[in-house]
C-alpha cells in the first residue's frame, strides 16, 4: 500500500471485531480501508477523531450504529440462466445488497442446466458475469450418474455440493438413493468441501402388513382440505427429517474425512440426532433459516401459499427449540440462511385477496416430495379458481435473501420483550450469519470478519429503526414473501462491498449508488 494512498476510515462507537483468536468483540471502532485493495488495513479499538488521519483520508462518524462484517449467506437460488422469470443474478444479489449482505453462495438449482457438471458451472459462470452486486460463490449438485463430475468441479471452486433425499420439484435435479449417496462419499472424502443435504424422506410403511395397510391411503398423503395450512403441515411431519438425517449418519463412517451439513433443518426432533452423532466424532453440522426463526405456523393462514416452503415452516413450540439450540454451547446448528427460493407469483397460487398476478400455471402435486395428485386419484386440470391456496400445487420456497439481519434482530428483540432468558445478541448474529457462514464455504480466510488483512465488506446497521416490509421495498424479481407487512425493528443503512459502497438506503437509484455491480464469482480453489 501506497503511503500517499487516501484511505477510507469508518468510525463507530460499537462495532463487532474479530480478535486474533477469532472471538468476537463489541466495541468502539475505527476501522481503515484501503480502496485500492478492498482490504482493512488497520483498526483500532477507539474512536479516533479525524485529526488523526491525513486530510486526503475519507472520513464517516456513523455515531452509534453498528458496523458488523457483511453477512455471507451460504445459501440462495439465483436460478440463473434457465429460470430468470424467477429471479436472477442481478436482481437476487441487489436484494442481497440491500440487507448487508456482501456474498451469497448460489446453490446447483434451480438454474438449466443445474450446477451438476463442469460444462453446467461454465455455463452459470458466464451467465452471471457484470450481473453480481455483492460477491458470488457457487455450489455444485449431486445427482444420480455425476459422480464423475465431482471432483473436477472441486477444482473449478466450488464451494461445497448438495443432494436430495427426495424429490426437488424440478425434474433435472432429481433425487439420490443410498447408493448415491455413498458414491459421493467416497469420491469426495478427504478433499476440502462439504457435502450437503435436504434431509426429507418418506419412512418406511412399519405397520405390520394387514387389511388396514391394504386399505389405506399411501403415507402422507393429504388428509384435510388442500387450502388448510396444517394439512400441508402433517403431509410433512418431522419424522421426514429425522428419518432422513439417520440414512445420512448411518453412511458416514464412509467418509470420515469430510464435512457433512444438513441444509435448511426444520424439525427440532432432529436435534438430539445430529448432537449424538456429533458426540462420536461424526464431522456433521445443521443450518436453519431466517423463515424458521421468525414465522409459525399459527399465524399461517389457510390459502396463504407465500408462507409454503420444504421442510415447512412448523409450531410455535418448534421454533423455540431452535431459538434454544442456537444458544446452548456447541450447538449442532452452527449457520443461520435465507434459503431464498424465489418463484413468478403465479406458481404461489395465492386467493383473489393475496393476487398480484391474475394468471396460474398448470402445476403438478409433485413439488419437492410426494406425487399428490396420484394419491387423491385427481387427473390434472386445467387451472381453475379451485387450485387457488392450493399448499400442494404452489411452488414451495421462500423469497427473504437480505432480510436476514432485520428478522433476526426484530425477532430476538421480541423474544426478549416477552421474556425468554436465552436470546441471540447482535454479537451472536455476526457469529451465526457472517462468521460461521464463511467458514462453512471456506471463504473465512477474507470474508465474515472485521480484522485487518480481510475484505472490507461492512454492514452499517441501525438497530433502533422501525419499519414495515411493503412490496415496493423488495429488491428481488418477483415481490412476492410471506414477510410483505411484518414490522421490523432495525435496518441496514449502508452496505459495502471490498472497500467500496455499493448500498445506501435512501440514496439515489433506490439506494444503489455505485450505479453499476461489482461483485465478482468467487472461483478460488477451496483450501479449508
């Protein structure tokens, strides 16, 4: 660095640094950039008043708002190219941007071609050139018959891959049986990545064989109206995670040298499971999502298929276990995401009342798990108002990439008020979204951390703001999510990006000042 460089100096009296043993600390902060580099080149645990630096330095006082390093989050659809009517690489990461978050990690679907082979990544990496706002690293798939891909995509830097134990709902990204499963592991042992998974199976038929098995439905299969938010919720009980989540450790022993990662858990029932195994050396992890943490089932209503996602979004008392697990020490959930999983608002199927969108799509009882209509013996049909709030039809997924830090802080605050003993503080948010995120996709080498030598991604974040979510202040393609109308407390003012604002809240073009994106594809070989 040049001694004549301007530096850029943001100045708070709370910010959350990382400390050479990689704790995290509140406190004052003056924080020095380098614009050149895009790295912190210094910080000092003070407020350092402008006098201390050249006059040709960039100064900001932010007072009291918290600079926290830029969230990572470690999972987000993008769906670019071959889905861009449901969101793409520039709309999904000035979305990202908006919230503070300075990198996603785009997941193998539900993009055509998926992220299932090297010609695929090619393909996406192309697709998302001069698009990205925030930084961008990328997963790849396991499918059936890929194994052979595996390790080449390891060396074009992908940051970990994922399978599912059951069906996606999109047909070129289909499931993996033991068998797969177990290819993976062995082909990927011993190599720096992670293997991920959606944990939903269908368990077994453990009736004895008789005329009540004979005469009955096939398991799971609807039993309530399909408008009813809780006939959707029992066709996906949490015996699909634990049940799955038990397949996985049974295997594990195959690769004792690898990173195993449950995606987006759900069920707490799960927990004890994952904390067993963990107990005896298996190297497996959880993440839960934003939508888990700050939405119940209770306040679903019926037809309201915005709130649809898989695993789904279950019981008060369920989410209170996952506030729990997240506190206690050594907790099997290391990772907090969006799992933004954005469709046209047509494919939510949503009543007259909930509309934005007059047209509806032809969609199959298939999405991400059993073939309901096979069940229920109905052919498919033409749309009509029937399939309106039909939670077996809509697409299930959940639009909130860069509303992480409001829900999460907002739903805290909450939980605090109402008296719960154990609840996240903001140093706990930075540890859960930011620090634990990056180092999950092996990015903790630069991303998730205020300390010098890292990228200068910084999240400047009123934490007394309050605000409401309306439609027109969503940054994604399609301005559809169960959170339109919450009330948030806490908002983020500014985003940077490697020494660089690319985000500020009431700046002109809505807020993205620097007019043009200058996030990168994130394609370093992954060491860690």
């Amino acid at each position: 660095m040049s001694s004549l460089e301007a530096l850029t100096v943001l100045v708070s009296t709370r910010a959350v640094l990382t400390l050479p043993d990689d704790s995290l600390l509140l406190t004052p902060a003056s924080i020095s950039i380098s614009p050149t580099t895009g790295k912190i080149v210094a910080i000092v645990a003070a407020v350092l008043p402008r006098t201390s630096f050249p006059s040709h330095t960039t100064y900001v006082d932010y007072g009291s708002k918290l600079l926290i390093p830029g969230l990572v989050d470690a999972h987000v659809h993008l769906n670019e190219p071959g889905r861009t009517e449901w969101e793409g690489f520039n709309t999904g990461t000035r979305a990202a941007a908006s919230g503070g978050v300075t990198t996603v990690v785009d997941m193998p679907l539900n993009a055509i071609p998926p992220t299932t082979t090297l010609a695929g990544f090619k393909e996406k990496l192309a697709a998302s050139r001069d698009q990205c706002w925030v930084d961008v690293g990328f997963y790849g798939g396991v499918i059936p018959g890929n194994a052979g891909e595996l390790l080449s995509l390891v060396e074009a830097g992908v940051r970990g891959f994922k399978g599912f134990l059951i069906e996606s709902g999109v047909d070129e990204f289909p499931a993996i049986s033991s068998a797969d499963i177990e290819l993976a592991m062995k082909t990927l042992n011993g190599t720096p990545t992670t293997l991920m998974f959606h944990a939903e199976m269908i368990p077994p038929i453990t009736d004895s064989v008789g005329d009540a098995v004979q005469v009955s439905r096939p398991p799971l299969a609807p039993k309530g109206t399909l408008k009813e938010y809780q006939t959707f919720l029992e066709s996906r009980p949490p015996s699909f995670e634990t049940y799955a989540i038990e397949e996985i450790i049974s295997l594990a022993h195959l690769a004792t040298n690898l990173h195993l990662h449950i995606v987006h858990l759900s069920a707490t029932q799960a927990i004890p499971i994952l904390k067993e195994a963990r107990s005896r050396g298996v190297n497996i992890t959880a993440e839960t999502c934003f939508h888990y943490l700050g939405l119940a089932a209770e306040g679903v209503e019926d037809g309201d298929c915005r709130y649809k996602c898989c695993p789904p979004i279950r019981e008060q008392l369920n989410q209170d276990g996952l506030w729990e697990e997240l506190q206690v020490e050594d907790s099997c959930i290391k990772t907090i995401v969006s799992d933004h999983s954005p469709c046209t608002p047509e494919l939510k199927l949503l009543p007259p009342h909930l509309q934005t969108m007059d047209s509806h799509p032809n969609m199959h009882h298939s999405d991400s798990g059993v073939d309901m209509r096979a069940d229920l013996e109905l052919e498919p049909k033409a749309p009509t108002a029937s399939s309106e709030g039909d939670f077996f039809a809509a697409w299930g997924g959940i639009s909130s990439v860069g509303l992480g830090l409001p829900i999460l802080h907002s739903s805290a605050k909450k939980r605090a008020a109402a008296g719960h003993k154990s609840t996240p503080t903001i140093v706990d948010i930075v540890r859960l979204c930011s620090q634990a995120t990056a180092k999950q996709v092996g990015l903790s080498h630069r991303k998730g951390a205020l300390k010098v030598g890292m990228d200068a991604d910084i999240c400047v974040f009123d934490d007394t703001e309050e605000w409401v979510l309306h439609s027109r202040g969503m940054h994604w393609k399609n301005r559809c999510s169960p959170w339109e109308g919450h009330h948030f407390t806490g908002r983020v003012k500014e985003t940077w990006l490697r020494g660089h604002k690319i985000f500020e809240h009431g700046g002109a073009n809505a807020g993205f000042i620097g007019m043009m994106p200058m996030g990168e594809a994130i394609v370093e070989k992954r060491i860690a």
